[in-house]
C-alpha cells in the first residue's frame, strides 16, 4: 500500500504541476522527474519478489498493472511540461530509430539543457 499511496501522490503532484503551465521554474518539474524514477524502480524492486518464477501468484499483477500506466503517464506529462520550462542546448539520438529504422530495436534520446 505504501507505493500506491506514494504513487497517488506523485501524480497528484504531477498534474498540479501540469495544471499551473508554463509559467513556473522548471526546478519542481525535474525534482517531479527524479522521484518518478526513484518510484519506479521501487516498483520494479517490489514487483521482482511477488512476481517470478517459483513464487506463488499473489494476484496483484493488476496493480503492478495499473501503477505502471499511472506513472508512464505522469511520466509523459513531465516530460511534456520539462520541454516547456527549460531551454534546451543541444540534443542527440541514438541507435536504430536514429539509422531511419522506425519502432525496430531501441532509441536513446539525449538532451542537454541549458
């Protein structure tokens, strides 16, 4: 209960963010961002020792399930207000997405903020 209940209140917190624009220092958003990963992985922790091989099913896919889509979510509207409220420098893709091979392997996109 405790990632759900951290879970709900970053994406309340996320939303507020969202909901108050552009017109913010980016500083909230990136510490938004930081916690979200942070949360993730904890999600990812505690997924890993309720869900594998030779664990009995617990039945709580459906809430791995739905915190997962709660964060991506979040994670698209920081990512989308961050963009907003920085200035961005410079920016580099990599791998096959880059070589014109469209949803074929993975992409990294890197961008540095100034």
């Amino acid at each position: 209960m405790q990632l759900q209940d951290a879970a709900r209140q970053l994406t309340a917190g996320v939303q507020s963010l969202a909901a108050a624009g552009r017109g913010q220092p980016p500083d909230l958003a990136i510490r938004a961002a930081g916690e979200l990963f942070a949360l993730k992985n904890d999600i990812a922790s505690a997924r890993a020792m309720t869900d594998g091989p030779g664990i009995p099913d617990l039945g709580d896919a459906r809430l791995w399930e739905s915190l997962s889509t709660a964060l991506d979510r979040a994670g698209n509207q920081l990512l989308n207000l961050i963009l907003h409220l920085v200035k961005i420098k410079n920016w580099w893709l990599s791998g096959q997405a880059a070589a014109g091979v469209p949803h074929d392997g993975q992409a990294s996109l890197l961008v540095q903020l100034g």
